[in-house]
C-alpha cells in the first residue's frame, strides 16, 4: 500500500505531501490544477521515464518520495519501503530503496511490483491487436506453461539452424574443405611455437651486430688482461703489495682477499671476453633466422597478431574441418533429435493454448458481467483465440471482439469502440486481472478513466472503482463527481499566482470540503445551495 507521497521541485509544485490510506481515493481540481504532475510524480519515483523539464524554474533538482507498508523483500522489519528519487538540472539521478543506493533501472524494478498505473496508455493498448496476449497471459497463471514452451522453442529452432547450416551444397563443403585444409597445411608445416618469435629476433639482432659484439670484446679483453699495465697487472701488483703485510694487520689482509677476488672475476671474464672475440660471422644463420621470422611474420599477420592466437586458429580450423567431415553423421542425429522436440513443442503449445483457451473464455464472461455494471448491459465482449505458425509467444494470436448492438456480429475491438466505452472497457479488463492475475500490485492507480463517459456511466465507473477498492487500493485522478463522490478520501489541487509564478497545492479535504468541491464539479464556479444539497446528497 502507497502511504505516503511526497514532492518537491516538480513543476509548479514547490512542496507537497500526501498522506494516503487504503480504499478509494480521488485527486480532484481545475483543468489546468496540477492533476497530472502527481502522476508524474508517481511515474518518476517508480522509475519511469521522466524529462528534466519537470524540474521546477530555478531549481537544481526535482525530489520524490514514496513510502509503502508492503511485503517486499527490500522492505525493512516493520514492512516499510522508501523509494526516492532525485533528478538533476544536469540529467543525473540518484535513487535509493529505503537509504540503499540503486539505479533507476533497479528502481523501477522494485516500482513495478508495488503499484500498477493505469492511464491513457491502457487504453490505447487496447487498440492495438499486438498487446492482447499480454492480458489474457497476465490473467492465465500459465507462467510455467510459456517458460517451457519457450525452452521447447528455443531448442527446436537451434536444432533447425544446425541442419540448415550441415545441410549446406555438396560442392560448397568440398570448396569449404579445400580452404581448410590449404589454411591447416600451412601453419603445421610452419609450426610456429609459442615464444619462438621473440627467441628469433633476439637471435637475429646479435648476428646483425656480430662484428661491432666482438671488436667491442677484443677493446675490453685487452684493458683486463691484453697489455702490459692491464687492469689485471695492476690488481695482481696490488694483490701481493697488500698479502706482504698482511700478517701484521687483519685490515690489510681483508683488502689483499678482495683485490684477489676481483682479480679471479677480471680473469674469467676476460676468459668470456676472448671467447667472445674469436667468435666467426655467420651470414648463413643471419639468413636462416630472417627468413623463418619471415615465416612467422605472415602467419601473425594472416591468423590473429600473435603465434598463440595462430595456434588458437590452427584449432579452430581442425575442429571445423572435422564438423563437415562429420556432417552427415551429426545431420542424421539432429533429425532424430528434431522429431523429438517438434512433439516436444506441440505439447508445450497445446497446453499452453489450453491454458490460454480457457483463459480467455472467463476473461470474456467476467469482463461482460463488469461491463454490465458499467451501464453497458447488452455489450458482448470475447477474447478469440487463433492458432498460427509457432513463435517466440506461442502458437496463438489473441483479438478482443465486441458488439455493442445486440443485433449485430461481434467485431474487432480496435474498429468500433468509442472512447467512453474503451475507458469502461479498460476499467472492466482491469478489474477482472486485478481479481484473477497472480502479478497485479495491491495499489492501482487510474489516470483519465473517465475520458468519454458522464451521467449514469459515470456513477458506474464510480461504483466500479469502489468496489475495485476493497481488494486494492485504488487512487483515482477525476473531473466527473460521480466518481470522486464514491471515494473514501479525497485530495483537491489548487493552482494559484503567487505573484512570482503559479504555484499548486494538495490539500485532503474533509466532508465539509468534500461537499464544497463536489459542488463546484457539478456546476463549476456557479456554487449554489441547490448544487451543494446535491453534493451532500451523493455523499451519502
């Protein structure tokens, strides 16, 4: 149940706050009041798709609150819900479910299941054939039966797609074969391995440079070891300077032992060094590793960029050579399997269908029964059923049919009806789902309902969503007073100049101030003593 409403900054609304029971209740004002910026309101603290033209002149951002007492799993231990959201002049949105920041997706995730907004939208979806499978579906319960029909679908299809593409012409599989096999020969004859590349160019670099690698060699083997006064003469003559005296002093023995030590490692590299230097040039290897960098060259640039993406290829070309190789063995199998899943899918429709049959047979006869109460007595209204090809919904097309003159043949909904009888129709279609759907929210609101009705089908739509309002809570936004006289509570919004702009307002209204507006619904700003009698009258 939507408790509590609360606005700031949205249009001509400065502040505003709510306070909502359960039952029936009514907005109600001036054309022009603000009427529709409350469901606005609504829509955006549910998450909907709202503009940042909604943001009051001069301000930075647009706040909704919504508070629920439901059964939620986000609510908290008491049952309550806090949805806000704030819209900023920059497009930025920040929500949050009681004090956890979420998305406005999560928002309206969570909105969804709370309260279900039923406007102009609605009936405008009941003229298009397209959505008429979506009522009979929400009223069936056959959510189990279309997830299995789906899986049913979804498997045979896949299984079509798989014996189209092994069905392929004969000579394009030997032309496709051909391909791979020329693409396979080449990598396994290349046989590129994994780090190969750059062991090669690193190998290709030091034959590039042999010549400078050993002149620089022979310079530094002649300074460690090569001419009289080398470092190694020098270390040497230090070596034994130091050990001659180092018996007599401990310092001058741990200095002899070092220069001895540097003196081995200037030996041995001095030893690397000369090894270094005799070493020959190898044109015949230079060439050799060019040509195969080559090689690998325009393997990477063929296959992917890189030696394992090559080798990741070689793979899939293997595994694709063997699938037409296969083909016709794995083409049998999926026609086996396809036998399977088509009786598989005919089941899953007909149940389906069996579901949805008797669906629509009882959303015919109650959607009659309400229409009969909303002074359309004599109207006939069926939801027909049709088979068609297999689809992503099912094996069924849905129409809505209605003959408003008894003497004549049902017709398509979307051809005949006028705009009252589609808002009664709407309120009816809604009213049956809401008693027989497994997914419609406990608080319903209705926005422009009355659109095309007055006198006696007003009263009835009035009645209607009274009656309506004992298994939901139901908040209507009303011109007619025949409807807002049925209502438990009642809010009027007012628009007035402040001077500096206009400025709405919300304000719940007692009986005395029920019976002020009521009479100013019937006979505008003209208030007499007669109209408030009959106001009071219809309160009772």
């Amino acid at each position: 149940m939507l408790c509590k409403l609360a606005i700031r900054n949205i249009a001509v609304i400065d502040r505003a706050e709510i306070t909502l029971s359960d039952g029936f209740t009514v907005l109600t004002g001036e054309t022009g009041a603000g009427k529709s910026l409350i469901i606005d309101a609504i829509t955006m603290v549910l998450g909907g798709r709202t503009g940042r033209d909604i943001i009051r002149a001069g301000e930075k951002c647009a706040i909704a609150e919504a508070a629920f007492f439901c059964t939620h799993p986000a609510a908290d231990e008491t049952g309550m819900l806090l949805l806000r959201r704030e819209l900023y002049a920059d497009g930025r949105n920040l929500c949050s479910v009681n004090g956890q920041m979420v998305t406005v997706s999560g928002l309206r995730e969570i909105g969804d299941t709370l309260l279900a907004l039923h406007g102009q939208h609605d009936t405008e979806k009941l003229m298009h054939r397209s959505s008429h499978l979506a009522y009979v579906d929400s009223f069936a319960k056959n959510k189990a039966e279309r997830e299995a029909y789906a899986d049913a679908y979804h498997t045979r299809q896949a299984l079509l797609a798989e014996i189209q593409k092994l069905e392929q012409d004969d000579g394009e599989k030997l032309k496709r074969l051909d391909m791979l096999r020329f693409w396979i020969e080449e990598i396994e004859t290349a046989s590129p391995q994994i780090g190969e590349d750059d062991a090669l160019t690193e190998k290709r670099d030091y034959l590039r440079h042999i010549e400078k690698i050993r002149l620089s060699a022979a310079q530094a083997y002649g300074a460690l070891c090569g001419e009289e006064g080398s470092a190694r003469d020098y270390l040497s003559a230090a070596a034994r300077a130091l050990e001659a005296a180092s018996d007599f002093d401990a310092r001058l023995k741990t200095a002899a032992e070092a220069v001895r030590d540097a003196l081995y490692q200037t030996e041995e590299t001095a030893g690397i060094l000369m090894d270094i230097g005799e070493e020959e040039t190898d044109g015949q290897a230079l060439e050799e590793t060019e040509a195969r960098l080559d090689i690998l060259h325009k393997l990477k640039s063929k296959y992917g960029g890189s030696i394992e993406a090559v080798l990741s290829h070689l793979d899939a070309l293997r595994r694709e050579q063997e699938d037409i190789e296969t083909a016709d063995a794995r083409l049998c199998v999926c026609r086996q399997k396809l036998e399977t899943a088509e009786k598989t899918l005919a089941a899953a429709a007909a149940a389906l269908s069996e579901k949805r049959q008797k669906a629509a047979a009882e959303i015919s006869s109650r959607v009659e029964e309400e229409l009969g109460e909303l002074d359309m007595k004599k109207v006939r209204f069926s939801a027909e059923i049709q088979p068609k090809e297999y689809g992503e919904s099912g094996a069924d097309t849905v129409e809505f049919f209605i003959a408003t003159n008894p003497a004549e043949a049902p017709k398509p909904l979307t051809k005949i009806a006028s705009g009252g009888e589609l808002s009664r129709i709407c309120l009816a279609l809604q009213t049956v789902l809401a008693e027989g759907s497994e997914e419609t929210p406990s608080t319903m609101i209705f926005d422009e309902i009355d659109t095309g009705i007055s006198g006696r089908a007003a009263q009835k739509t009035g009645e209607k969503l009274q009656a309506l309002a004992k298994r939901r809570q139901i908040l209507c936004v009303t011109h007619l007073p025949q409807i807002a006289a049925k209502a438990d509570s009642q809010f009027t919004i007012d628009k007035t100049d402040t001077g500096n702009g206009f400025s709405t307002t919300v304000t719940p209204l007692d009986r005395e101030g029920r019976i002020r507006e009521l009479a100013r619904m019937i006979s505008g700003d003209s208030v007499t003593e007669k109209t408030l009698e009959t106001a009071e009258e219809m309160l009772k």
